[in-house]
C-alpha cells in the first residue's frame, strides 16, 4: 500500500522538530497504514451508510421529499469527506 495520508493524520507529531519530525511521521504513518483491519471495516460501513442515503432519493410521494434529500445530499459529501481521509 503506497498511499499518501492527508497531513491532518500528523496534527499530534507536529511538536516534534527536524529529523525527530521525520522519523515521528514515518513512524505514524507506518501504524496508520498497519492498522488496516479496523480502517477497512469503518470504509466498509461508511459506504454502507453512503449507498443508504441514496434510497431517500427514491421516495417521491413523501411530502418532505425535498427536504430529505437536501439533507441526504449533505450527508453523502460528509460521509465522502471522511472516506477520503481514511488510508
């Protein structure tokens, strides 16, 4: 797995300075894309979540139907959000 985190993931390492900062981040940055169990069942959920959003779309007759999805729109861009920020 080569892929880039996000600099959010480091926020706690930033009180480190020069080459402790480097050797912190690499060290973080190695726990964070080991600890692949738990990060791909909360993706696996959160896209769960996403594709159940989806189905608010499809009830028309609902007088809020509108509003609803206005709301399950906004959901859909946060859950996204967070599923970008996992490794």
């Amino acid at each position: 797995m080569n892929k880039k985190l996000s600099d959010r993931w480091f926020k706690e390492d930033r009180e480190y300075k020069g080459e402790k900062l480097r050797a912190q981040k690499a060290e973080s940055n190695k726990a964070l894309l080991n600890s692949t169990f738990i990060v791909r069942r909360l993706k696996r959920i959160l896209e769960e979540d996403l594709e159940k959003t989806l189905a608010v779309e499809e009830d028309f007759d609902d007088p809020a139907w509108e509003r609803k999805t206005i709301a399950a729109a906004a959901e859909r861009k946060t859950l996204r959000r967070v599923i970008k920020l996992l490794p």
